[in-house]
C-alpha cells in the first residue's frame, strides 16, 4: 500500500505504509509444498479434480487473510526422473520429464485457483515462454507483493534434484518464514504410523534431532538448506480439510521442525508425544 502525496516543488513522495496484516499474522509469508501423489487422490494417476479443487479454496482462503503464499507442487503423480532408468531411459531426459509434470500440475492449479478468482502467476525453472514466466526472484517478490498467488513450476530447472529442494530453495530467496510441506500423514512420526501401531507424533522437534534419529522428513540436499538458513519446515496433513488455516491460526498442527525445537520436545516422554491418527482411505493420496 503506498501514500502518494503530491508536494508544493511538484516532486512525489511515495511513503511505505506497512500492511496492517503483518501485525496480527503469524506467517506472512509461506512457501506450500504439495507432492504430486497428493493431486491423485484416489487414482493411480493424474489430478484427481476434487482433490485439486480443495486445494485451490484452501489456498485461497489463506492467500485472503493476507498472507502471500507461494507453492511448489510436485509432478510424482505423472513422471519421475528416476521412472525412466527403470525404462532403461536417460536419468537427465527423465529429470526433465518430471519437471514438466510439474508444469502439468502447476497451470492445472493456476487454472482452478482462477477459476476462484484469485490472482496466480506461475514462474517456471524452465522456460516455457507460452505458458509461464521464467523464474526471476524479483518478479515473484512483486507478483507476492501484489497478493498474488506465486507458483512455482519445474522444480530448480536442473535434474538430479527433487521438488522439496526447489521448495527449500525458492522460500529462502523469497524469504518466506515457513516451508510447509502438505503430506497424507499428519506430521513426523517416532516410526511409521502405518506400520508400527506404537507410533507417536512429534509436535515440535529440532533439525539436529531429525538427523540424529534418521527421520524422513524431506531428501537430505532440501532438509540441509533448510538447516543451514535456519527455515522452519511444518509437515502436516493437507489433505484433511481446513488444515492449512488452522495451522495458520496458531493450532498445534503437524510437526513444527526448527533450530531449537521446543522444551517440551527435549523432556519428551510418550506422554507429551501426539498419539498416531491414521489417514482415513479418502484422505490417502
Ligand atoms: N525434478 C528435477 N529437478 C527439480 C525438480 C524435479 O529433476 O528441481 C524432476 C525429478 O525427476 C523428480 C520429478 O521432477 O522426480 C518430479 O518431482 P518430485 O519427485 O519432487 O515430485 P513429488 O514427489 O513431490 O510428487
């Protein structure tokens, strides 16, 4: 928002009103990764559209509390580099197959967040010039300035990485306060819920203790420049309705991993731990 009084020598003075959200707002500015097994829902393959619709209103429901939101989606639900060395493929020609399925899924939810009426724009790590912007750090700060959904499509634009190192990687030249990685579990586990029923959720946990105890939170090049440039990561689960907003609001959603964690996580006994909540089939992704 700016003030533009005009002044008695005709010269005009631009002076920066800060946005009244950023008083009152946790985050105001969130990087959202999404996986792209997620947009199948129930389907072996592709975007599931209710899935996608969900999405798109959850995001936009946060993007008008005034909180500048950017996304990386990934393209797991239509190809990965590693795919095409089971097919016998090139890795690198694979790489960049995977990151087109990005591209996929990112203009899929650019289009269903329009759809809603809210202002996207995608910026691709590969130039794409009919469909997409090329990623210039400077144009996403205006675009996120302006309120804009910013998009991020074709992960780093370089094979041999993963979606969540492009999520890692944007939110810190864009300086989000958070990495929100969007999963079907609801957080980071002492052992996988899934298999081990004694499982309990950590709600907070330190970077040092993710490496120390080996969990599986992101691949270890995104994990570590989170690390490195001190940027907060929540897990959680998005495929449970409202949680993006609720975990926005301040609610003990997910996993909170930081440089210092919390008290309560370093005295952790069981009891202070957040027992295992099973995804329901329809919300497995
Ligand atoms: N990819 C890549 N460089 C990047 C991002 C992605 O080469 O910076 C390729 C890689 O082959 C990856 C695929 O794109 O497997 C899809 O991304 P990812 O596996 O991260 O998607 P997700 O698991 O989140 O659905």
């Amino acid at each position: 928002m700016a003030f533009r009084p005009g002044t008695p020598c005709g010269l005009t003075t631009y002076i920066r009103v800060p946005r009244l959200t950023s008083f009152v707002l946790k985050y105001n500015r969130i990087l959202l990764k999404l996986s792209g097994e997620a947009l199948m829902g129930q389907q072996q393959y592709g975007i599931d559209a209710t899935r996608l619709m969900q999405y798109a209103e959850e995001i936009k429901a946060v993007a008008a509390t005034g909180t500048q939101v950017a996304v990386v989606i990934g393209g797991g639900n239509i190809f990965r580099g590693v795919q095409a060395e089971a097919f016998g493929l090139d890795r690198v020609q694979g790489d960049y197959m995977g990151m087109l399925a990005t591209v996929i899924n990112s203009m899929a939810l650019q289009s269903a967040l329009e759809k809603l009426d809210v202002n996207t724009r995608l910026l691709s790590g590969v130039t794409i010039q009919r469909v997409c912007e090329p990623y210039i750090r400077r144009r996403a700060l205006r675009h996120l300035e302006k309120g804009r959904v910013v998009i991020f499509g074709a992960g780093i634009g370089s094979p041999y990485f993963t979606t969540d190192s492009a999520a890692s990687l944007r939110a810190i030249e864009i300086e989000a306060d958070v990495v929100l990685k969007g999963t079907r579990v609801d957080g980071i586990y002492t052992a996988d819920p899934e298999k081990d029923p004694t499982a309990v959720r950590y709600p907070e946990i330190t970077f040092d203790e993710v490496m120390e105890k080996n969990l599986n939170v992101m691949d270890m090049t995104a994990f570590t420049l989170c690390k490195e440039n001190n940027l907060p990561i929540i897990v959680f689960d998005m495929n449970k309705e409202g949680n993006l907003q609720r975990l926005l609001d301040g609610e003990s959603v997910g996993t909170l991993v930081s440089m210092h964690g919390s008290e309560a996580y370093r005295s952790a006994r069981p009891s202070t731990l957040q027992p295992a909540v099973k995804s329901t089939p329809d919300q497995q992704a």
